[in-house]
C-alpha cells in the first residue's frame, strides 16, 4: 500500500502548497509524544500497516463520533470572526493529563493553526471564483444578445436578398472624443488587468446597436514602450460595452495597427470635410473569438473550482489521517471530537463552489457542447490517455533492433573502410555523415526529452500544466522512448542496406537513399492523417512557426523553451542546410560534393544558420518586455547578443587564423560564457543562494541528496567550456574532424537536457515565469460607466 503522506504530496496542487495542512510537521509532533509515552510498548511490538483511507471510512467515523457518547478528552472552543475576511477561530483545550502534556498542547496548537490557515484560505479562494463566476454569466448573457442580434440581422437580409456576403451589425459612429477620452483616463486609473498580456494588446470596442455609439483613439507612452487605445464605446441593452481582443498573432497585429492608421485617417477627413459619421461592423468572425475566449474561461474557472474541492477533499483526509494517529500513540478518543468541528468548519460544510461548479456545467453544455453532455465533459474533465503494455513492448523490440543493426553498421563500416581517413571510400562520409549525424543528434535530444519527462513525473514536477500540454494528447515519456528507438531502428537499417550496396560496386544508383529517407520524415510531420501522434506533431509544427516568427507571436513557456533547445542543435540545423544543398543542387547526380562548400552563398547562409536560434531567442526576450516591462527580459536578450557576438569571432577566427582574432575569440567567448554561467545556475535554475537554508542552493527542493546540485553545476562548468576545443583543435588519435564534432556537439546536447530538469524545477517551484495554476483569462466585454 502507498502511504498516504505520498498519496497527499502527489494529489496537492502545487502552488498551494503552503496552504495545505502541514501534516508531515504534525508527523514529526506525534513522533515526539510517541517516544515520550511509556505506554506505547505495545504498539511498537506490532508492525506498522497503512492503509488506504476513504471517504467510505471518513463517513464510518463520523457516525461512530455522533452515535456514540465518548469521554470527552478534549474541548474545541470556536471564537466568532472579528471580521468577514478572517472567518471563525478554532482554540482546543485538553480536558485530561496526557504523558507529555507540553507536547500535546504543542501539537493542538499546530493542529487549530493549520485549521484556521485551511478555512481562511478556502474562503477567500471561494470569494476569488464566485466573482469570477458572477463576471463569466454576464459576459455569456452579452454574447448572447450579440449573437440574438446578428441572426436577427441575417435573417432580415435574408428575406430581403439572398446575399452571400458575411452578413454584420452595423452602426453610425458618430465622435465625442472629449467626452470618451476622459473615460478611457479614468478607467485607466480604476481598472486592474489581471492578465499582464493585456497591456500591450489594441483594445476594439465594437457596436451592436445603431445610433447609439461614440468612438476616441488615444496613443500614449506607458513604461517606455508604446501603448495604443481604439475606444469604442457602444451601446447593448443599456449597458456601455467595450471588446478587447488580444494580439496573439501576426494577422491580428497587423489588423490591428491597420485598424488604428484606418480610424486616424477617418478622424481627419471627419474633421476636415465636417463628416458626421461612418459606419462601424461587428459581423460573425469577432463575436466567433470573444466567444472563443470565454468558452476559455470558462473551462479555466471549471478546472480551478476542481483544484478548490481537491484541496478541501485532501485536507479533510488529512485531519482525519493525523487524529487517527495521534488516538493510536496516546490511546484517547480525540478523533471523533475533532473531527467534528473539521465537519462543521466552513471549508467543508460551504457548497457555494459546489453549486457554482454545477451552473458552469449547465452553462458550458447548453451553449458550447449543443445540449451535448458527454461532449462538454471532454473538454471540462478531460481523461488521461491510459498507459499501454504494448508501448514498452515495442519500446523494448525497437531498442534490440536498434543496438543490432547499429553494431552490423559499425562492423560493415569497418570492414569497408568507410571511415578510415586516408581511404578511398572516405567520400561516403561527404554524404552520409550529414543524415546520420543530424538524425542521430535530433533523437538524442528527444530521448533526454523523455527521460526529462520521466524524472518530472517522478519528482511531482507539474511540466504539463507549465507547458500547458493537453492532458489528453500530451506526449508520455514511453511515447517519447517508441518515437525515438522507432525511428533510429529505421535511419540505422536504411544506412545499413545503403552501405551493404555501395560495397557491392552500386554508387551512383543509390546516391539519392539518405536524401529520401529525410524526405520521408519530413512528410510523416507534416502528414494531415490522424496517424503517428498528430495533434503533437501539429502542435510542435506550431511551436516552430511561432519562434521563427518570433517578434510578432505572444511568447508563453513552451516557446521560448523550444527556442532554447534549438540553440543547443546549431549543428543539426548546419547538417540540415548542407543535406538540402547536396541533394537540390543535383550535387549527388555528378558526385561533385565540394560544390556547396565552393559556393559563397552557401558559406554565407552556414554563418547566419548559426546566428538564427540565438537571434530568434532575442526576438523572444524582446517581445516579453514588450509585453510585460520587465528589464529581465533585457537581461536576458544581452545573453544572447553576447552568444552571437562569440559566433561572429569564431567565424573570424576560422576564415583568418591570427593570433589577434584568435585573442579576440578567447575574450569573447570567455566574457559569454560567464555570462551563461551566471543566468543558468542564479536565474534558470534559481542557485547560488549565499542566504539560504541549503549551502547555496535553494531554501525549495525537489532531490533529496544535495550534492547532485553541486555535481549538476560542476558538470554545467564543464560542458560550457566545450567551445575550447575549436581554439586549440585536439585530436583523437586517427578519428575523423567529423566524429570528433559530432562528439561534442552530443555533449551539448547532453547538457541542455541536464538544463532542462533544473529549469523546470526551480519554475515549479518559484513559479518564475509566473505561470499560474488557475490562469485568468483575458475577457471581451468590459463595462464602462456612464460618467463622463
């Protein structure tokens, strides 16, 4: 059985940490009574059992506790709240001697602590959702009527004309701007966004009733970045509205700044020729995404009310684990006391978020699900993928196949002398080394990303919630293991058959085998059919799209994590690039493989291949200050920068080998990777702490054996200092240049995979991106008041 002190560590939310029931201090309390007590011979005698408690066996106790009439040992005085944001205080007073009573008091004196801590928390979780509840149903009751209002409207035109065009509620805008100016400074100053995304993004308010609108267009500098404010102020159902829609991609960025130059160039000519209005649409597209964004917040208010009853349900078990505990060292009956004021207490007798969790269900069903119950369930609880033997079987299968077929590969290749240096057959490494050492590099980093995923679930790191991955789609660590003995079992056969036919005389017939196996690969990516993973392959296609177009997306954490590990795969992208100049220039036709080295384009592309990822990772740090103001941000960028400017000397350096370029390149690359050094273990990783209860590390963490850390930096120092190797070029015996850069370029993949458990750890912990467990939503509607 597994004890439920595991039990309660793997279930509790982790933000919420501190404010669950301490119940491993309250252990080491009864602990000390134990030991204390004479009594307890006995119990020592019989061997420890845990057992699995129930809500079945909670109800047992407290029937047993109402049926029966215990000696009271124990009184739990309750003192009314002296305010309504403090609720009810609970004192406990022993009645009886125990064998240490000092202890005893000490622990009862915890115990009313942590449940006093449990019902002011609890309370003031449940007034946050309810408002949020409150603010969702009125957002809902709006969309309605917009909605009532369009098919309205298109069922009118439809009488009239049959018309293909996408039918919109139309308006006169007619301008006020004094008048809405003023407000859009007042709610400046009263509104508080609760989402920090917002303060970048162009705010559209948009009318669903004519004749009833006003319209001002406000630009301003706030924190030194530029702010701009479309404020449409319109008119539904007596109610003064406005509708934000966020900038989360480059087609609304550019609509938007379209939209700001189309309203300035519609103010002057209104101003210039005395035009009294124009005519402002609110069509089927815009009120498709504010629903798109309440459905969404929606189904976040729903997964946080879960989160509520998760943490009244494991506290309650809790107390009643603890008291259980404390009746078996001292030999009292408290639980059936105890427990009863638990019962009464206001975390567990309150059914507010119950019923509200009950009307976002009746809410989600009738308008997002079409009265579909099981299809609403889907997205408000949605089931985790169940675990397959068959998985680990194939896993297995794949992984024998693999080391064969590797060692037939090496073996074959030993005896052709494809890989002796001065051989003839050294030609074979211009072709195929490329494929096999970008395949070979791109699996290892996928197999790390398993084995990250594997110690995440292992140490109750919450990555799924981080990189807000579906809980159903999201990718296993098995899955990830199958993907990659699946794959290199195929590369390594292919290379296989295509080096047993070169060494049967066959050249220039199968020159084109290693292209096509890329090919392959890359359609099975890009595949439409619901086969091999596709909603994570589509997901990971949009992750790509997103870092390339870097400066125009909203950065969350999977992207810019993404981007971290394409800066370790530098190498990767430059065999990519050479792979696709052999074979689209024809190259592997004529067997001329110096062609794309000749080629000063080429050389010219290789060098900015190199710059790309870090380049991308700036534009990422450069839209998150953007966005948030943060001067980290820019902290951050300088890293970057600082990475590209030691590109650009090692490429210096390797065009003309001086000792003044090759001192720059030292002092650079030195310069950077202090700088690397310091942003990994103090920002990244949240180390180095002079101040801590843990020499230099953390005060949070999530291994038990502290010199792994020390270890993990040690390690990080070194394989930081691989850059060494292309100043003062060491050689290995008669092993090629190639298989000595692809060593290291493995053992920088090695080291962002070690990075990534570290990155993550101190993110679950310290919630440095400030990634929360319940996110806000940003919502479309927004009320002003009719104070001018």
């Amino acid at each position: 059985m597994v004890k439920f002190s595991k039990q309660f560590e793997g279930q509790l939310v982790p933000e919420w940490k501190e404010a669950f029931v301490d119940y491993w201090q309250l252990k080491k309390d009864l602990k000390r009574i134990h030991l204390l007590n004479p009594e307890n011979t006995s119990v020592n005698k019989q061997p420890k059992q845990e057992s699995c408690f129930s809500f079945s066996s909670l109800r047992k106790f407290s029937l047993l506790g109402h049926q029966q009439r215990e000696h009271k040992v124990i009184q739990v005085h309750r003192k009314l709240a002296s305010s309504a944001s403090k609720g009810d205080m609970y004192e406990t007073e022993l009645l009886e001697q125990f064998a240490d009573t000092d202890a005893a008091k000490e622990f009862f004196i915890l115990l009313d602590l942590q449940l006093n801590k449990v019902n002011q928390f609890y309370k003031a979780k449940e007034v946050e959702f309810l408002e949020r509840g409150d603010s969702l149903k009125k957002q809902m009751q709006i969309l309605v009527e917009l909605k009532t209002l369009l098919q309205d409207e298109r069922a009118k035109r439809s009488s009239a004309q049959d018309s293909k065009e996408d039918v919109s509620i139309s308006g006169t805008i007619s301008c006020d701007e004094e008048s809405t100016t003023d407000k859009a400074e007042q709610e400046k100053g009263q509104d508080n966004p609760t989402d920090e995304s917002d303060k970048s993004d162009v705010q559209y308010e948009d009318c669903s009733k004519p004749d009833e609108l006003s319209k001002s267009i406000s630009s301003k500098r706030v924190d030194g970045k530029f702010r701009s404010l479309s404020t449409r102020v319109i008119n539904c159902q007596g109610k003064n509205l406005r509708i934000h829609i966020p900038l989360t991609n480059p087609t609304r960025t550019f609509s938007a700044i379209t939209y700001l130059l189309w309203d300035d160039l519609v103010n002057q000519s209104s101003k210039k020729y005395g035009v009294e209005g124009s005519r402002l649409h609110i069509n089927k597209t815009k009120l498709h995404h504010a629903e798109k964004m309440i459905r969404g917040a929606f189904i976040e208010l729903y997964r946080g009310l879960g989160y509520l009853q998760t943490y009244r349900n494991l506290n309650l078990l809790a107390f009643v684990k603890i008291l259980k505990k404390f009746d078996k060292v001292t030999n009292q009956q408290v639980l059936p006391i105890y427990l009863r004021v638990v019962e009464s207490s206001y975390f567990n007798s309150s059914d507010k978020v119950l019923k509200l969790a009950d009307e976002v269900e009746e809410i989600f069903v009738k308008h997002f699900a079409e009265d579909d119950r099981r299809k609403a369930m889907k997205y408000l609880k949605p089931t985790q993928r169940k675990e397959s033997h068959s998985v680990t079987f194939f896993i297995g299968l794949f992984s024998g196949c693999f080391l064969a077929l590797l060692i037939g590969y090496v073996i074959m290749a030993h005896v052709t002398g494809t890989y002796r240096p001065k051989s003839k057959t050294n030609i074979y490494m211009e072709t195929v080394y490329p494929v096999l050492s970008m395949f070979s590099l791109l699996f290892l980093h996928f197999f790390l990303y398993g084995c990250n995923i594997f110690m995440w679930r292992k140490t109750r790191i919450n990555y799924s919630f981080i990189f807000e991955l579906s809980p159903t789609r999201e990718l296993k660590y098995r899955d990830v293991f199958l993907i990659c003995t699946t794959s290199m079992t195929v590369v390594v056969g292919v290379l296989f058959v295509h080096l047993l036919l070169i060494a049967k005389g066959y050249n220039a017939q199968i020159q084109a085998i290693p292209g096509l196996l890329l090919l392959v690969f890359l359609l099975v990516l890009v595949c439409p059919l619901n086969i091999i993973y596709k909603s994570s392959r589509y997901r990971f296609l949009c992750v790509i799209r997103n870092i390339i177009l870097s400066p125009l997306y909203k950065v969350v954490m999977l992207d810019f994590f993404m981007a971290d590990q394409l800066c370790s795969q530098v190498p990767m992208l430059r065999n990519l690039e050479y792979v696709a100049c052999y074979y689209i220039s024809g190259s592997y036709k004529t067997q001329d493989y110096g062609l794309c080295m000749r080629n000063k384009n080429y050389r010219d592309l290789a060098y900015a291949v190199s710059f790309l990822p870090y380049y991308w990772r700036a534009m990422q740090c450069a839209r998150r200050w953007f966005d948030e103001g943060h001067t980290s941000h820019l902290v951050n960028l300088g890293k970057y920068v600082s990475a590209m400017l030691a590109a650009g000397a090692k490429v210096a350096y390797e065009k003309e080998r001086s000792s003044g370029w090759l001192c720059l390149l030292v002092v650079i690359s030195s310069a950077a990777t202090v700088y690397q050094l310091y942003w990994d273990f103090v920002k990244d990783w949240g180390l180095l702490q002079p101040h801590s209860k843990n020499p230099w590390l953390r005060d949070e963490l999530m291994l038990r054996r502290k010199f792994i850390y020390y270890f993990s930096m040690g390690l990080n120092l070194v394989l930081r200092l691989a850059w060494l190797q292309t100043v003062f070029h060491y050689n290995f015996g008669n092993v090629d240049y190639r298989v000595t850069g692809l060593l290291l370029a493995a053992l920088e993949v090695v080291r962002r995979g070690h990075w990534n458990f570290y990155r993550l750890e101190n993110e679950h912990l310290n919630n440095a991106g400030k990634f929360r467990a319940v996110k806000t939503i940003p919502l479309p509607f927004h009320e002003v008041d009719d104070q001018d």
